[in-house]
C-alpha cells in the first residue's frame, strides 16, 4: 500500500532515492522494483533488520537486481549520515508528525536532495488526525511513547518546505478508507487490537488491499480529499541551489551501507 505517487515524484530507472523513516520499507521496495537504487534509514533497529532482510529475499528471488539495492541502515532524521546533495529523489512517509524538531529534519532533507532533485512528504491528515487526538489520549504523544506530537495543517506542511528552500509542486491525501479504522480504534483504546470491530475493519482493509475491487478504488478518490489519513505534498530543490561541502559521519552513500 504507497502513499506516494512515483510519478509526481518524478522517480525515474537510475535514480537514488533515500527512503528516511522507511519503516518496514514498502516505499523503498516499490522505487527498487521501479528502477530505482535505494538506500532505507529507519530509528529503530527491528525495521532496519526487516527491511534488509526483506531486500536480500527479493535479490534472492530475481525480483530486483542487486545494485538497486544500496543500503539499509539505523539512523536518525535530524542527522543524516550523507554529504550534501547525495539523492536525485527523497522520501519521508508518516515520519515528521514523530519529531520535535521536524524543522531541522525538514533541513537535513532539503540538505542531501540533489539541486533539481524532489522531495515526497507525508503526514496525518488534519481533520482525521483531530478526530483520533479528541477520541483517545493514548493514540499521541506524551502518553503514547514516540506517538505523534502535532497535528499538521497543509498549509503549516508547505510553510515549512518553503522556508527550507524548496519549491512545492503538489499535493494529494490518500487512504481515506484507513481513517474510519483509526477512529474505531481510538474509540474503543489504541492498543485494543483484539475489539471484534477492530478485527473485523483490519480484516476489510486487508482484503481490499490484495484484491483492489473497482469499487472501493472509486470510494478512496471519491473520499480522500476529505477524509484521507495522510496528506502527501511533493517539493523540488531549486536547480541553482548551491551544494556545499560538509563534513558528515559516513561523507557519501556508500560509505553508510551497513
């Protein structure tokens, strides 16, 4: 299941794209099967151990040449272990509504993207993320450990990009049939993943994610401008920005393969 849409991001055969907060790495396998060569950094060390394996099985299997695949490490957002304009393409999926200080990862984005190159960002929606804050304490942060610490407005998401010198280009939300999920689940506790209707939402979503029925592909773009869980918005680095010479703790891509 994407949220980003690879050709508003403009991803093209060749191309390395950083995957930051790649999670188990849904987009980072997409853009490999898509051409790409892809390096995943996720915080935590079971998703960077997943994803890796997960890569290693898709070169096993034929499913992806072996230089799409480039690295897979632990690493923090507010710090990239990369030199200045390392990437052609960059994305973050649900990975700023975690962080304090999501200017200075916003920052560092902006830093390793290549001049020319773009940038694909998601976040909660706002009206479905205030809907889970107003039903649940524990669906966000302090009292959900590393849960969310704000609610985005599109416009506050933009802002931000723009101050960072980006120039956004688009935007979209998406999976409106996933908000009615979290609603439930913040109803009835966030971590009570045995409630009979949770069970049976997930399994609805499950299915509709490996069948992919005309009719529920007709009710997400009917749905998702309003009520869509994520916002995504797309940016580019402008092609005359300057590309400055830092020390950083791996200096290039392959330095940081692990």
């Amino acid at each position: 299941m994407l949220t980003v849409r690879y050709p508003k991001l403009g991803l093209t055969p060749g191309d390395l794209l950083l995957d930051a907060g790649a999670g188990f790495g849904r987009h980072a396998f997409e853009a490999a099967r898509a051409g790409a060569r892809v390096v995943a950094l996720d915080y935590a060390d079971d998703e960077v151990i997943g994803t890796r394996a997960t890569f290693g099985g898709m070169i096993a299997a034929g499913e992806i040449p072996a230089d799409r695949y480039v690295a897979v490490l632990r690493g923090d957002a507010t710090r990239l272990p990369f030199a200045d304009g390392s990437f052609d393409r960059v994305i973050t999926s649900e990975v700023l509504e975690h962080i304090q200080d999501d200017v200075r990862a916003i920052a560092e984005l902006t830093r390793v993207l290549k001049p020319g190159g773009t940038l694909a960002v998601t976040v909660p929606s706002w009206f479905p993320e205030k809907v889970n804050w107003t039903l649940s304490d524990e669906y966000h942060a302090p009292k959900a450990a590393g849960g969310h610490v704000r609610i985005y407005s599109a416009t506050e998401l933009k802002a931000k990009l723009r101050s960072a010198g980006l120039t956004v280009t688009g935007s979209h939300h998406a999976h409106a049939l996933h908000s009615p999920y979290w609603w439930l689940k913040c109803a009835v506790g966030p971590r009570n993943d045995t409630h009979r209707a949770v069970v049976a939402y997930r399994r609805f979503l499950e299915w509709d994610i490996v069948r992919g029925p005309r009719s529920t592909r007709v009710a997400e773009r009917v749905l998702s401008p309003v009520l869509g869980k994520s916002l995504v918005v797309y940016a580019t680095k402008p092609a005359d920005a300057g590309v400055r010479t830092v020390d950083t703790p791996a200096g290039s891509v392959e330095g940081a393969a692990a």
